[in-house]
C-alpha cells in the first residue's frame, strides 16, 4: 500500500508541474493549459481533470486533457501544446 500510495504521489506532483509548465501562452492568445497525467483511466486522475474544468470555466482558460503513459507520448504531448516555434 505504501508503495502504491509514493507512486501516486509522483504522479501527482508530475502531473502538476507539467501543469505549470505547459500553460504558457502568449498574453494576446486564448489560455490553453495541458493537463498531461499518465494513468488517464484512474479515478484520482479523473478527478484531478474535472476539478481543473471547474477552475477553468471560473478563470476563463481553457484545460487540454492528455493522457501520457510514457516519456516518448509526454514529449509527444509538450511539443503539440507548445505549437510553432517563431
């Protein structure tokens, strides 16, 4: 069980930082912020993506749900929310 429960808690702070990282726009530009977990299909993940649909529908930004279960599809993910490079 504790193992269970370290392994969620990276998940987690993954899952946060990625949030935070990701959500970088330009200020003339609608606010997209990916929320990139890597186990889409668990519960915990559920909820974090429908408490982050609730605080964007109150802010006014936008939440790209993205399940990632691997280091390739997370890069896959950050490269296509980042869009062109100028």
């Amino acid at each position: 069980m504790k193992n269970y429960c370290s392994i969620r808690t990276i998940c987690s702070a993954i899952s946060v930082v990625s949030l935070m990282f990701i959500g970088l726009a330009k200020a003339a530009d609608e606010v997209k912020i990916g929320f990139v977990v890597k186990q889409p299909e668990e519960p915990w993940f559920q909820d974090e993506w429908k408490f982050a649909e609730q605080a964007a529908k109150e802010k006014g930004f936008t939440v790209v749900k993205i399940g990632a279960v691997n280091g390739e599809k997370v890069a896959t993910a950050i490269d296509s929310l980042r869009g062109p490079r100028c």
